[in-house]
C-alpha cells in the first residue's frame, strides 16, 4: 500500500502560499518606492512536477503544464498597468486581488485536509 501524499502535498502549498502572501505584502508595502520593481512567486504546478504526481484528466486541456520551480521573480510591467513617474511597477489593484486568491487557496487547502482527515477517522472507527 501506498503512503497517503495528500497531508504532505497540502503542507508544501500551505508553505508555498506563505511565502507568496510575503512577497505580495512586500509588493504592497513597497508601492511608494521609487524603481521598485514588483515580484511574485512562480506556479505552485512546479511542485507538482517535484513530487511526482499526476493529476488524472478526462481531456488534455484540462490542466496546462507549467514548468519552473517555486521562486520569487520580477514582474514586467503589463499593458493595462498604469505607469507610475516614479518607475514603480507595483499595481496596488491586482497586489489586493492576489491576496484575495491566496486567502481562497489557503481555506481551500485547510477544508480539503480537513475533510480528508475526518474520513480517515471514520474510516479507521468502523
């Protein structure tokens, strides 16, 4: 039998997550530095790739490959960004909303293992 990777493929997003949510409240806090250029982190597919596992898909468009490992890169400024005087690519607009989907991912994340985990307690009762 196999181990159960779930609790440890959702330790590795929760860390994932972590430091994405540090380095958009960088981004934030930094919006008023001049030449400040904004950062993200790469896709959380990557360590996907790491580990070894596959996500099963009924079509091949389902899920995109993304390749690159989890690590913290400038963001180029985007066409509908507005250029700031000072050289600053920080959109305070989409840091708010990257927040906002870390937050959903997180719960998302913590409701998932917590639902697993009360079927492995049913599962170890009966």
């Amino acid at each position: 039998m196999q181990p159960i990777q779930l609790f440890d493929l959702a330790s590795r997003q929760a860390q994932w997550l972590s430091v994405r949510q540090n380095v958009v409240a960088g981004n934030i806090a930094n919006a008023s530095t001049p030449h400040y250029a904004a950062k993200d982190v790469k896709p959380f597919a990557s360590v996907l790739q790491q580990t070894g596992v596959q996500m099963a898909a009924t079509q091949p468009g389902h899920f995109v490959d993304a390749a690159g490992a989890a690590q913290v890169t400038e963001v180029g400024m985007l066409d509908d960004a507005q250029i700031q005087q000072s050289g600053n690519s920080v959109a305070l607009e989409k840091e708010m909303m990257k927040t906002g989907q870390i937050k959903r991912d997180y719960e998302l994340n913590t409701g998932l293992v917590k639902a697993f985990h009360r079927m492995m307690l049913m599962a170890v009762r009966k």
